[in-house]
C-alpha cells in the first residue's frame, strides 16, 4: 500500500484525558485535519507545527504579528455587533487584510467555516496567529453566545500585551545601543590600533608598566586567536538557540534569568502579570478551572512557571485546592498567594486575579523603569572603565619611554 506523499508530519503537545502532558507526530493533510485528528482520540492539543528536520532546522518560528492578531479581533467583534454575519465579515477583512500570513490565515478560516467547523476549531488550527488561552476563550464564547464581546476583550488583552512588551523593548533599546557601541570599541582597539603601539614599543625596547604588558596581551590574544573567539560565539548562540528549543533547555534557562538579580524580579512580575491576565480572562469567558489551568500554563512564557502550574493543577485535580499548591512552589509573592485564597474561598477567583494582573502590570511599569535606571548607568561606567584603562596603560607608557630617553 503506497504512501500518501500529500499528508503532513506535524509535531504535537497535549494533554490526555488525565491530565497529563503527551507529545508525538501526527500525519495529516493540513494544521487543522491534524488538530481535529487530536481531538477525536481523547486528547486536547496544547502546540502543533509542522515536523522540520535538521536539514530545516529554523531559528525563529515566524508568527502572524500581535498587532494584526490585535486588529482582526477588533475587526471582526466590531463586524459582529452590528449583526454581519461571521463568514461575511471575514471575507471582508481578507479583502482589507495588508499581511501576508494573517490574509492567508483568514482564508483558511473560511474554508474551515464553510466546511462545517466552529470558528474556535478552525482558529485552532493556526497557532501562529491565535495562542491557545485565545482559542480556549474562544470555545466558551461561541457556547454562551457573546463571541462579539469577547473579541473586543481578547482586542483589549492584546492591546495591553503589546504595550508592555513596548515598554519594554524601548527602555533597552538606548543601554542595548551603548554597550553595542563599547563591544565595538574594545574590538577595534584591540584588532587594529593596539596592535600598532605594540610595534611602536617593541622598537623602543621600553620596559612597559604591567597595565600596558596587559593590554598588549589582551590584543595580542585577540588578534592571534580572533577565530576561535569567533567560533566559540557561535557556539554560544547555537546552544543558546538549541536550548530554547527544547523544555529542559528552555526550563533551565528560565530558571537561571529567575535567578538574576533586578532582571529576575522584573521576568517573575512580567510573568505573574501574564498568567493572573489570562486566567482572569478564560475564567471570565465562562472556561471551566482545570483547562483554564492547562492553557495558562502553555502561555506563561517560562519553563518554570509552566511546569509548576501544570503540577498544581495536577494537585488540584486531586482534591488538594488551589491556594495551598500554589503556597508550595514559593513561585507566587504573598499578595499573589493571598489573592488565590480569597478568591478560591469566596468564588470570585477571576475578579481577584483581574485585580492582580492590574496591580502587577503597575509593577512591570516600575520594574522596567528602575532597571532602566540601573542598566544605562553601569553600561556607561563599564564602557568608561575600558576606555580610561587603556588611556592609562598608553599614557603610562609613553611617559616612560620619554622619561627613559631623557635620562638616556
């Protein structure tokens, strides 16, 4: 029996009817049939993407834009407000739709609804535009009728999703400048004007001061081994790469940026932001607590977080609550613990968390703007410290050869 070469290897993440993480390759026609195929054996898809091989292998995963993800959701609650139909409005936005990914996204929706999909199954099946707590708000929307509200409030997230990340991105972007600029001041000294004094003194025959015998070392080794420098950087970004790419890797990883000081504390806030934010909203969305835990826990954007919410939703599971699982990873800060609490004991878990996700987004403000504060600086002063050091070793030494020559 041959083959059919028309079917797709597609890499999967879910959770199986207990609860627990399963991973393996399904085959099938396209992203959605494979997500459907899931679906029908029992199991609840959590990530999916195409099967690349080593040959394939990609740094980056390209990903439909937050903003366009942001502006269709806006589009379409608008559209569905004012009563149009569903399928009308998406083949407009199609028509007004600039990017390439999402316009094809959006045809793809289309035929899915035409096929007799739900909106939520078919946007299932382009995890490159929709996460999955989109989809599982989503799900519940259709089921209680308010998919337009919804839109505009996944619109809302986003909107808010984008401007943190901003934030951000802009407070890096001048101390990222700065100590770009002083790698590439070190590199030129020690690559191509360093390694003319060196000639200079050995000319000379001075007897150099031990600042100046190690700045000529440094160049020395710089402009000797300049390959191997090289090359261990590209390991380095290579396994750094590889890392993210697998969940030990990655875990590992965020477990170290936890551990940094300042930059930890402002990944722990921007966490506990995002996973208080997006079960605040699937639990409003009417999503029950046991899946509303399985797809924050995929969005929480850390290995670590991850992996403790899906053990306490395991110890929930059992009967064990929420509050005391979530006391026990020493994860959570104790406005945060005591927020779950209450909470969990008055039934108002996603207004308490909604509460949090606002009262930690002040918090990622004022983290963002003291690290700020703290990185320009140091970068300022490092980048001070190598300039002044190799002003001194030269100055030293040229004020001892002329001292040399004048005794001579």
């Amino acid at each position: 029996m041959s083959r059919d070469k028309s079917l797709i290897k597609f890499a999967y993440k879910a959770l199986d009817q207990t609860g627990a993480r399963v991973s393996g390759v399904e085959e099938a026609s396209s992203l959605g049939a494979a997500h459907i195929a899931l679906i029908e054996r029992g199991l609840e898809p959590l990530e999916m993407a195409p099967k690349t091989s080593v040959l394939n292998f990609e740094i980056t995963r390209k990903k439909v834009p937050r903003k366009e993800v942001m502006n269709f959701s806006r589009q379409l609650g608008v559209f569905m407000k004012a009563g149009i139909p569903i399928m009308e409005a998406l083949e407009v936005i199609a028509e007004e739709t600039s990017g390439k990914m999402l316009r094809a996204v959006v045809a793809d929706l289309i035929e899915s609804l035409r096929n007799g999909d739900t909106f939520a199954t078919a946007a299932s099946g382009h995890p490159e535009a929709f996460p999955n707590y989109y989809v599982g708000i989503l799900e519940s929307a259709e089921l209680t009728g308010n998919l337009d509200i919804v839109l505009n409030q996944l619109a809302d997230y986003l909107d808010r999703d984008i401007k943190a990340r901003g934030k951000i991105t802009a407070a890096l972007i001048y101390p990222s400048v700065v100590a770009a600029m002083s790698v590439v001041t070190v590199i030129i000294l020690a690559a191509f004007v360093l390694p003319r004094f060196v000639t200079f003194f050995k000319s000379m025959h001075a007897k150099l001061p031990l600042a100046t015998r190690l700045l000529m070392g440094f160049s020395g080794f710089v402009s000797h081994w300049w390959f191997v420098i090289f090359a261990l950087a590209v390991v380095l970004v290579g396994g750094f790469a590889t890392m993210r790419r697998s969940d030990a890797g990655k875990a590992t990883l965020d477990s170290w940026i936890l551990k940094v000081p300042v930059i930890g504390e402002l990944a722990q806030v921007a966490v506990l932001e995002r996973v208080c934010r997006i079960l605040s909203s699937l639990l409003k969305a009417g999503v029950d607590l046991p899946r509303s835990m399985a797809v924050t826990a995929e969005s929480a954007n850390n290995a670590v977080y991850r992996l403790a919410l899906e053990q306490i939703r395991e110890e929930m599971m059992e009967g064990q609550g929420l509050a005391s699982p979530i006391a026990r990873t020493g994860l959570f800060p104790g406005a945060a613990k005591q927020m779950f609490r209450v909470g969990e004991e008055t039934g108002t878990l996603d207004q308490q968390l909604e509460v949090a996700a606002e009262y930690y987004s002040q918090e990622l403000d004022t983290k963002v703007d003291r690290v700020t504060s703290l990185f320009e600086p140091a970068v300022i002063i490092a980048m001070g410290i190598v300039v002044g050091f190799v002003a001194v070793a030269l100055i030293s030494a040229m004020y001892g050869i002329y001292n040399q020559v004048k005794v001579g």
